[in-house]
C-alpha cells in the first residue's frame, strides 16, 4: 500500500488501474469509479462521508481473503459444504451480480464499444434472472432434499414416510438438472470474444471484462465443488438412508 497522504492524493481511476479489485471495494461503500476518474480518492470520500481508513481497510481485507481448498472441503460433513456454498450464493447475489450490474449499467462506452454494451445490457440481466431462479431451485430442492436425508438417518420420519421421501427425486435426477446450468455464461463469454481486448482499451472495459472473467472462474470452481464433492456426498447419503430404511422395514 502507498503511504497514506500518496494514497489519498491519487486519482481513482489511476488507483483502478493499479489494482481492478479496487474498483468492487469502492462499489461495497456506494462509490462508481467511473464516475470519478480524475478525481482523488481524498475528494471521492468526502463527497460519499467515506473514511478512507476504512476504506483501505477494506482493500486489505480483501487482498487477504483466502477460500477453503476442495481438500479442505472434502474433509467436512456434508452440512459444512452446504453452509459455505450458501454463503457463496450470498456473495454472489448480494455482492458480485450487483457490481457487475452497475458497471453495465452505468459505463458511458466509447463509440466502438456501444453495440457491444447495448447487448449487455439487455443479456446481463435475463442472465441474473436465471441464474437466480437456479439458486433458489438448488437451495429449495436439492439443499432441501439433502436435510430430509439427514432427518431419516435421525429418524425424524416414520419408516413409510421416509420411503416414501427416499424414492422420490433421487439425487442422481437432480445431478443431471444441475449438469444443464453448468455453462451459464456461454452467451457472456461469446459476445466479448473470450472477454478479448486490446491494450488501449479503456479502463470501464478493462474492469469491466476482468469483473465478467473472474466471475465466470468463480462459477465453474462453485460447479466443480458441487459436482465433485456435494454430489457424491449426498448420493452417498442417500444410499446409505435408503439401505438403513430397507432394512428396518425386513425387520419389523
């Protein structure tokens, strides 16, 4: 970090384009970079009542932030691996899609960028829209499914009931719904050609297409932790609920 009165005297859009993650900690206090671009980070603050302590509190924060690794994941019970994918969804929907939506929405582009925005601005939202409503169907029927597994193996359910739940919806079904979301931003990444630009590009759409491009790595890792390791766990428990409730039906 620069010493602090350097800091403060610096342009945000030079800032920005030091370090594009600079862009979403201003975003998380209220502030467009864009708008400001020749303007101080000093006069930016005052203007939003934004301390700038606080603010490059922040941006360190963020620089530290670490996400657990798939072995780290693999090692904790199934319950664990729900609660962090629901914070991811959090993130995602609180933080992430709302960054990117401003920027859509807001950037004035140049000329040669104006067809390319105008897409955007009508794909990016029936892309959130879905992507949304594919949220709330995995926490409403997979996450859902996976705690009604958990209450048979404590035995919350009567043994009928408990077939009943356990032959319904199979969790492989549900894997294969899941498989057909897997590639959400294809349409995104088309458009801005593998999120290509050329060096003179200007910084919006360097912040822009990196924002875009990060959020799009962010997807496949959350997919890839959801197939390779909540799917097996949960197939797992599944069958080993349904072989427990088979067996107690024999004996009774």
């Amino acid at each position: 970090m620069q010493a602090d009165k350097d800091f403060q005297s610096t342009s945000v859009g030079e800032l920005v384009s030091q370090n594009y993650v600079f862009a979403a900690v201003l975003h998380y206090f209220g502030i467009s970079f864009y708008q400001y671009p020749t303007d101080s980070l000093e006069l930016v603050c005052k203007k939003h009542k934004v301390h700038v302590r606080q603010l490059t509190s922040e941006l360190e924060a963020w620089a530290l932030r670490k996400e657990p690794t798939t072995e780290e994941l693999y090692l904790n019970p199934i319950e664990v691996l729900i609660a962090y994918l629901k914070k991811k969804h959090y993130y995602f929907v609180r933080q992430e899609l709302p960054f990117l939506s401003n920027l859509i929405s807001g950037i004035t582009p140049e000329p040669e960028y104006m067809g390319l925005m105008a897409d955007l601005r009508i794909m990016f939202p029936l892309f959130v829209d879905d992507f949304i409503h594919h949220i709330h169907e995995e926490e409403s029927r997979l996450f859902k499914r996976i705690e009604m597994l958990q209450d048979i193996e404590e035995n919350r359910f009567s043994l009928k009931d408990a077939l009943t739940i356990l032959e319904r919806d199979p969790i492989h079904l549900l894997a294969e719904v899941h498989e057909i979301h897997e590639d959400e931003m294809n349409g995104i990444r088309k458009l801005t050609a593998e999120y290509s630009l050329t060096e003179g590009a200007p910084l919006t759409m360097k912040v822009l297409y990196h924002e875009l491009q990060n959020f799009e790595r962010e997807l496949i890792i959350h997919s890839q932790i959801e197939d390779e390791l909540l799917f097996p766990k949960a197939v797992e428990l599944e069958r080993e609920a349904l072989r427990q409730i088979r067996k107690k039906i024999r004996t009774n």
